[in-house]
C-alpha cells in the first residue's frame, strides 16, 4: 500500500489545535495532554508509544466564547463526554448532541468540528491513534504496544470501519478506565508513568469493545467498499489543501485508496463525471479562485504553488481552460465587483 501523501509526517498544527492550546493558555479551561508534536500537550517523543497521536482531557466549568473548526485527524478519535454535553458535527453542517457517558468516534475520512459554534460547558477526555489508514477500505495496523487478542482487535476494527455510528452510550467499566488515564495525566513524570499509561489504554480500548458489542452495531460492509473509498478521497481533495497540492498521479491515487488504476478511473466517472486528471485540475482551480479572491497579498505563482500546479505557465494555461480568463484577470474581475 502507498505510504499516506494526505497527512503524514510531521503532525499538522491544526487550527482547532491552536484554538485549544490558547484556552488552556488563558486558563479558561483546565487541560492536561500528552501529544506528539503539533498538537497541544506534553510533548511525546513519537518513538515511546509508536502510533499514540495525543491522549488528555479538558474541563470546561462554562460555555466558551470559541468552538473547533472543521478539520481531519491522522487517527482514530474516541471522545468521552465525563459530564455536560458537546456538539458534533460529522462531515456535514448537521450536529448532534453527544450527553455525559457517551462516547464519540470519529474516523481518519471523517471531517469534524466541536461547538455549534461554541463550547458548551463539558469534561471531555480524548484519545487519537494511528492506525495506519485514511481510507475505510485499508487494513488497520495496531501498535505493538495494544495487547488485545488478534481476533479482538479485527472485531474492534470493523465496528469502528464498518458502522456509522458516531456515539455510543457507555457504562461504569469505560468511565472507569478513562478516569484512570486522566489521573495519570496529572502527573506524567512519576514512576513507570507509561507502563502504566499503556496499560489503562489497553483496558480502555477492551472496556469500549465490550460496550460495542452490548450496543449490537450493526456491520455494514458497503462502509468499508473499494468505492466509497475513492468517494471519499475524493471529497479529501476538496476539503484538504495538504491533499489538493500533492504531486498526484492517476496510478498514485489509486494506490491510495487500494483500487487499480482502471476501476479507480471508473469510479471517478460515476462520482463525479469526470476523469481523475480533469477532476484533480477542476478542484486545483476552483482552490485557486478562493485564494486569489480571499488572499490577495498571494502572488499568482505563490497560488499556484499551494494548489499543486507545478509551475506558474500551466497554472495560467489550466485557469484559461476552465474559466476563460487568466489568473491575474480573475484577481481584477473579483476585485472590480466589490
């Protein structure tokens, strides 16, 4: 499988990252987390526990005046609601409340935000890991440091891939174990601190399976079918600029979501009408009309360069292509119109 040209090294300092990081700066919120680098939190050297992208907790005691913005982990996130309530939105503008003792996953494909727009009053505990996908139809690779059974972290895996479930109530065992995290946390320089951290995420992570199972999901295997992989790749293009500006090719594409390249281009057709090519240059400039609108401090190179065109001339010969006019006479029309 290609190595991951989404997201990938080294984590990206997410804009809700930053939002977090200054609540907790001003101490409008309590927050105490251990992450890799870009995101906030203790820093954790990614070589202690390969895969952990950030685990901590926050304490909201009142509604905030600023909420997360859409965006994409490079992991798995479970978020346990200890008490209050958040708002959820999943890959669309509809949200949905999720209550104290409920858990919400979200997926690496899945954008995201908290706050409708803002933060309601919450405990809030989170756990992010790596798994090795982007995409619902990869195979998860677990950390060597996850001790579940084979059979246990397979079932584990397609509930979380295979379901479109995005809460789940859960009960004392879970909250249990999430707590356990969270006083760790208090102090990440006692003694045999991660050995015992690895072993309340293990009980964690084998808590919420068996609550998975109590909760009967239901496996549905077009969830986690080659085409709605391509679908959401492409809907990946659109929605990360980190993707739109990656030198793609038609082969690279398909490698990404584990197609060949003849039924990568069929399904491209079906989605969206068009070849992988013609859809990869129309999303690149329809990014470009947004920065060369909204950015004008941004010469017509340093746009073209963000949106993947390898140099200047085809930018300009692409845009006339599209929207019969150049990049430069876009930037004047838009301007002449305000």
């Amino acid at each position: 499988m290609a190595k991951k040209a989404i997201s990938k090294t080294p984590p990206r300092q997410l804009k809700h990252c930053q939002l977090l990081a200054k609540a907790a700066e001003d101490k409008s919120i309590e927050m105490r987390a251990l992450a890799v680098k870009g995101y906030p939190g203790v820093e954790l050297s990614p070589k202690i526990l390969p895969g952990l992208i950030s685990v901590g907790y926050w304490n909201s005691p009142r509604d905030q005046n600023w909420g997360m913005t859409w965006h994409q982990h490079d992991g798995f996130e479970l978020e346990f609601v200890e008490s209050g309530q958040l708002d959820l939105g999943i890959g669309s503008e509809v949200f949905e409340q999720v209550r104290a003792n409920h858990v919400a996953i979200t997926r690496p494909w899945q954008r995201h935000r908290y706050g409708n727009p803002y933060i309601r009053s919450s405990r809030l505990h989170w756990l992010i890991i790596d798994l090795g996908v982007s995409l619902p139809n990869q195979q998860l690779k677990w950390p060597s440091w996850v001790v579940l059974s084979q059979d246990d972290q397979k079932e584990f895996a397609d509930l979380i891939r295979l379901t479109e479930s995005s809460t789940l109530p859960v009960g004392a065992p879970v909250r249990k174990t999430v707590l356990r995290i969270a006083q760790l946390l208090r102090n990440v320089n006692q003694e045999s601190f991660y050995s015992s951290l690895t072993m309340a995420i293990n009980e964690y992570l084998l808590a919420l399976l068996k609550a998975m199972r109590k909760s009967e999901l239901h496996l549905n295997a077009s969830l986690g079918a080659s085409f709605r992989a391509v679908d959401l790749f492409l809907q990946s293009l659109r929605n990360s600029s980190d993707a739109l500006k990656a030198p793609w090719t038609v082969r690279q594409m398909a490698r990404e979501c584990g197609v060949s390249q003849t039924l990568f281009t069929n399904y491209c057709r079906q989605i969206v009408n068009k070849s992988p090519a013609d859809y990869l240059k129309s999303v690149r400039v329809e990014r470009a009309c947004v920065l060369l609108q909204e950015n004008p401090e941004l010469s017509v190179s340093d746009v073209a360069e963000q949106c993947g065109f390898a140099t200047p001339a085809y930018f300009t010969t692409v845009f006339r292509q599209e929207k019969n006019i150049t990049p430069r006479e876009y930037r004047l029309a838009q301007r002449e119109d305000k």
